[in-house]
C-alpha cells in the first residue's frame, strides 16, 4: 500500500473518526473508499463474466470481449468462446494457452464465455517455501487469509521444479463442462519460472463461481500455461489482495437465456476443475 500525509480541516477529521468509532472500520478504509467513489475507481473489486453454471451447463458462447474484461481488471483468469483454452490475464495482458499448453496473447476482439478479473492491489506480502502439491499450496496461502467470507486475489511468482497443468480441447456445443473435460490435455513443465494467477473464492459462491482456490499458471516467457493441476516448488513470493465487492454482468444470449442451469453446479464444476 502506498501511504500519502495531507492537511484536512478538523471537521474533517472529526467526521472520520466519528465514522470510524460508529462503525468499526480503520481510517484507512474509510478514505481509501471516499477516494475510490469520488474518482469512480474500481478497488478492491471482482468483476465476473457469466457464472460457472453456465459453464457447467454447456454455455461456452462469446458473452464479453477481451478489450471488455481488461477494461475491468488487469489480474484473472478464464476462458474462450467455444471453451478453446485457458485465459490467464496478467498485468494487464491476457494470454490464450491452447490444448497443448502453448501460450500467446490473445487478441482483444477475442471473446469469452467466463471469466474473472481484479486490479490487482496487494496488501500482503510474504515468502513461503516447501510446496509439494496442490493442497499443500492452500495451506500455505490460508494463513494470509482474514475471513472465509470474502474473496482474495492471489500471485505467486518463482521457479517451480513441477507444474501439472490442462487446457480443454473445444467440445461439441451444448457439452456439459465435466464431459468436455474429460478429453482434456494434461502437461508437466519442470524447472520453469512463472507466475500463478489466483482467486480464492468462499463456499457461498459455488452456484455463480468456482468455491476455493483457483489458478492459471504462466511461465515468465509468456510461452507455456494452462489451468493449474498440481504444483512443486522451494520457494515462491506470495502476494494477496482482500476484495470485498463482487459485480457480477450475466450474459444476454439466447443460449445462456434458455439454457437449463441447475443441480449440484458446484459438485459437478469441482470435479471438473481439478481434473483428477
């Protein structure tokens, strides 16, 4: 965070700190959103494309462009129409990773059926070490998490000695997302540098979203990446952002308008998401 000393009038102040003792928030916050209102600046915001359900249900038409979702955030993560790929958006970039986890920039008239997207803002910074596998991870990065009721932006940047990763081949139209994945490419890199793009994301929102963690990996060459599977690692610097406001822009599409989505989405979508 960056820290900023100014003059305000005592009124000011006083109006502050009588917000802050009426409702528990730190001063910080309640600037820092004062600010982000009166400059009309997304901050600490997730902005959603579609809802996993839809996914699960087989709705992979173009619902945003590229250029939209990174007129949203410049962190996130994916997918592409007709469910070609992964999308990893990084920096303000998105990249496209194929069904052979080859990566390059995806075009901004590119389309999107889902996806997800911050700008990244961390709070926290620390070094873990020791990863040696994908659960392993989530126990590294829980502790940095304050609330399960919230959801939190996670980078994580290093050299990683095993990266297991998947991108799903294009199915048939109206292929529900577990059967797709199933004919899924699975790939390792080993000895890679690269970043891992998350969202951690709270129980509550398994119908709409993907409930708990969730990465995209991409090498620091921009050449190899895919939808995370299980990861190794010594060491990775670790960087976690809170976000506390959700703006969900669901799809207008005849398809996504008639299609059934409904039943254990999530059950069915975590079972697709990890692939093994």
């Amino acid at each position: 965070m960056k820290h900023a000393h100014v003059r305000i009038p005592a009124s000011l102040q006083a109006a502050i700190e009588d917000e802050s003792r009426r409702t528990g928030r730190s001063v910080d916050a309640i600037v820092t959103e004062a600010l982000s209102r009166h400059f009309e600046a997304e901050l600490h915001t997730v902005f959603q494309v579609s809802t996993s359900g839809a996914l699960v249900a087989g709705v992979y038409e173009r619902e945003a462009s590229v250029e939209t979702i990174l007129a949203h955030g410049d962190f996130g993560l994916g997918t592409f129409t007709g469910l070609d790929g992964e999308m990893i958006v990084l920096e303000g970039r998105a990249f496209h990773a194929d069904a052979n986890g080859v990566v390059t920039e995806a075009p901004r008239d590119a389309g999107a059926p889902f996806a997800i997207v911050t700008r990244f803002q961390p709070e926290r910074e620390t070094t873990i070490t020791g990863i040696s596998g994908f659960q392993d991870l989530g126990r590294h990065c829980d502790p940095l998490r304050d609330s399960g009721n919230i959801f939190y932006a996670i980078r994580l940047d290093g050299r990683f000695g095993r990266i297991k990763a998947r991108s799903v081949n294009p199915p048939p139209p109206g292929t529900r997302l577990l059967d797709a994945t199933r004919t899924q490419n699975e790939f390792t890199f080993t000895d890679i540098d690269g970043t891992l793009v998350g969202l951690w994301s709270p129980e509550f929102s398994g119908p709409f979203g993907v409930a708990g963690y969730h990465f995209h990996f991409i090498s620091d060459d921009r050449r190899l990446g895919g939808h995370l599977l299980d990861v190794e690692a010594e060491s990775l610097r670790l960087r976690i952002e809170p976000l506390t406001h959700f703006h969900l822009a669901l799809p207008e599409t005849e398809a996504y308008l008639k299609a059934q989505i409904g039943g254990d989405t999530a059950r069915e979508l975590a079972a697709a998401e990890q692939g093994r």
